[in-house]
C-alpha cells in the first residue's frame, strides 16, 4: 500500500517527454527495453506501482505482437487513458521506425554493393550468435516440465521438418495449454475497475476499424495483385500470431517473403535482422524493412515513394492491431491474469516458442555457413539441407567470433555486431572476403 500512495501522476506532457527518451533508447530487444521502463517508470519516476507493472507485463506476454511496445501502450493508457496509450506506443515506435525506412531504402537501391556485402556478411554472422543466444534464454525461462520440452520438440520437428505454418504451431500449442490448464485454481479476485460490455464492443468495432478499413482502402486502389495489398495481407495475418516476438516468427516471414512471393533473397532476411538489432523500437520492425524493400523492387512507379508506402502499409498492419488488444484488454488485465487456462495458454505457447527460435537458428545456421543449400524429401519429411562442400569458412570464422564476444566476453549486441561487422570490412580490404 505504501508504493500505492507515493505514486505520481505526471502531466501528458511530462509524460510525452518521458515517452519519446524511451523510444529513443530502446535497444536491445524485449528484456533491455522492459528494463529500461522499468528503471524509468517504476524506480525513478514513480509513475506505477511494482504489481501493476508486472501484471500488465504477464498480460502483454498473452498477446500477438511486440510485448514491450504493448507494455508501453497500457502504461500510457492507466495514466491518461485512450490518448496517453497512443502518444507512449507510437513514441516506443517512431524513433526506430524512421531509421529502419532510412536503412531499408538505401539496403534497396545499395545492397548489391560488394563493400555493403562484405559488412552484411560480419552482420549476419553475429546474427547468429545473438539468436542462439535468444534461444538459450528462452529456453532457460520457459522449458522446466517434461511437457514443456514435448511441446518445444514437436514444434521444432513440426516446423522444420514438415514444414507446418507457424501460425498452426502456435494455435495448437495454445489449445494444449489452455485445456492442460483447466481445473487449476483461481488466482485471487482482480481490482480492475468496471467497464460495461457496450464500451468494450465499441472499443473493439472502433479500433478493428481502424486497423482493418485504412488496408481495405489500399487494396481497393492498388487491385488485390499489387505488392502494397498483398503485404497487407500477410502482415495482418502474422499480427495475429506472432507469439514470441521476431525471432520467433522470422524463419515462417522469410517462407513467405522468399518462397511464396519472391520479394527477397533467404540472406537479405538476415540483414534485416542484423538492421533491427542495431535500431531503437522493438525487433519487429524488421518486417518494416521487408515492406519497403518489396515495395520499392516490386511496386512499380517512383521506388523511394513505393519504398515508404510499403514501410507504412506494414507498420500499420503489424502495430494497428497492438492498440487494439491493449485498449480492449487493458481494463480486464488483471482478471484476465487470473484465469488458469490462459496462464497454461502461455507458457505452452511460450515452449513452442523454443522449438520455433530452434527452427529460426538451424535455418540461420545453414544460409549464413553454406553457399549451397538442397531439398531432401523422404516420406512426410520435406527440409533444407547444405552441401557440406560449400561451407563458408569466413563466414563460420566471424561467427565464432561473434560467440566469443557475445558468450565469452559477455559484450553488447551493438558491440559485438560493430566488431564483426568492422572485422568483416577489414578482412574485404585485404581481398580475404
């Protein structure tokens, strides 16, 4: 009760200052960015108590989509409601949103460039590093029951080997959970204020309207075959089911983008990622740099202008959606927490979520290391794998390096992308690369 009362209520302003330093020093992905808010929020400002912090944290880990900017947002909304929500969820985006079209556009027209290759090559190999790395941590969190590790494997063989779409991996696990969750006892009773079914339905029908009319609008000016509502489509789809956050749903956006509709080479995948980790704003935001580069390759007409109507078009359909669960959620959050069967819910989506970053790590591992890569098909059993004769020794040599800065020198993600990177250059100018 004692936190509760020294509590502070900042002016919008005040707030809105606060909000846009945040986006700004937002690095790091989900964990430092939870972090930071809560060394900013919590500690020194005061501006919420411990137990709501962390139980809208629990609810936002229930949800598709960046669980960071999702905090952000409900943060914003308990101190001023509709509007604080919408100024502390575009300031978590904007700042990183602006330098990663910058970036995507000047990868479109520049990427070829063998000096530009040569430093993606140091990226993508610490890349690698920091998704096993992701991996670890998330294994180490989620996986502590034999049914866990269950859940984690089938995902894994579900994915890689059968090539199931992510989006079913992730409906099943939550279907196991929630009944292996039923008949559990109830948390106690929530302190959420009231809110009437009428103002959830509005809440719901307004802001499902303002995700879902402004992409309609696109395809119906563009046609259903052009790239802005195809991008539409695709990105509104994985809005929904993107548990677990970049690394989790990176290896099925690169199936889609590469395979189905020919938008990007399987390395450029990687670059992107390279590109999210070294920008403010959730690690989502590479699927903006996907947006912008088809568009700007395949959207005909001016391609800067495409490039950017790309990048809006999934900025959109990626964070639209954020706003919608938070401000329909947001006043059953603590209820909600209380309910077994979600609990259950999570923590099976979350085990996935570990054979799914596993999946994301082999197909990494294989691009970045071999220059050739074949498809074996044996029964059900349909997956890529190398010609171990076109292993990039380079390559391997810059990702161990990255391991050791990552896993043996315990270096940043900023430092240790610099380092390869400018190793990768180095090793160029000298004609090894």
């Amino acid at each position: 009760m004692k936190d509760q009362q020294q509590i502070a209520k900042p002016t919008l302003t005040e707030a809105t200052r606060e909000w846009a330093r945040i986006g700004c020093l937002s690095f790091g992905g989900p964990a430092g960015q939870i972090a930071l808010m809560h060394r900013i929020l919590v500690e020194e400002k005061r501006w919420i108590d411990e137990h709501r912090f962390l139980t809208g944290l629990n609810f936002c880990m229930l949800l598709p989509g960046p669980e960071a900017m999702q905090l952000a947002t409900y943060v914003g909304w308990r101190m001023h409601g509709i509007v604080g929500g919408l100024i502390a969820g575009l300031l978590f985006v904007l700042p990183g949103a602006v330098l990663m079209l910058a970036l995507a556009l000047a990868y479109a027209h520049f990427g070829s460039v063998p000096v530009a290759e040569a430093l993606f090559l140091g990226v993508k190999a610490a890349v690698l590093a920091i998704v096993i790395e992701a991996l670890l941590r998330v294994a180490k969190k989620a996986l502590h029951r034999t049914s866990d590790w269950a859940i984690a494997a089938a995902a894994f063989v579900a994915i890689f080997f059968l090539a199931v779409p992510f989006p079913v991996v992730v409906i099943v696990a939550a279907a196991i959970g929630f009944a292996r969750g039923r008949g559990a006892p109830a948390l106690p009773p929530s302190t959420d204020a009231h809110v009437s079914p009428v103002e959830t339905l509005r809440t719901l029908a307004l802001w499902t309207a303002i995700w879902v009319l402004p992409l309609l609008a696109v395809a119906a000016f563009f046609g259903a075959d052009h790239v802005l509502t195809e991008l539409a489509w695709l990105f509104s789809k994985l809005a929904l089911v993107t548990f677990g956050g970049a690394y989790a749903v990176l290896a099925y956006l690169a199936q889609e983008v590469v395979q189905t509709y020919g938008w990007l080479r399987p390395g450029e995948m990687l670059d992107a990622l390279g590109l999210a980790e070294t920008t403010p704003g959730p690690l989502i935001l590479v699927t903006e740099f996907v947006g912008a580069v088809a568009a700007f390759r395949e959207g005909g007409g001016n391609p800067v202008v495409m490039g950017i109507l790309g990048a809006v078009v999934t900025l959109w359909a990626t964070f639209a959606p954020c706003f919608l669960w938070i401000f329909v959620g947001a006043p059953y959050i603590e209820r909600l927490n209380a309910i077994p069967a979600l609990r259950s819910a999570l923590s099976a989506i979350t085990s996935a979520v570990v054979g799914v970053i596993l999946n994301l790590t082999v197909w990494f591992a294989l691009h970045v290391l071999f220059a050739r890569l074949e498809w074996v098909s044996a029964g059900p059993f349909h997956f890529e794998w190398p010609d171990v004769s076109t292993l990039r020794i380079d390559a391997a040599a810059l990702a161990v390096l990255g391991a050791i800065l990552l896993f043996g020198l315990h270096r940043g993600i900023a430092t240790t992308l610099a380092v390869t990177g400018g190793t990768s250059l180095a090793l160029h100018a000298l004609g090894a690369i």
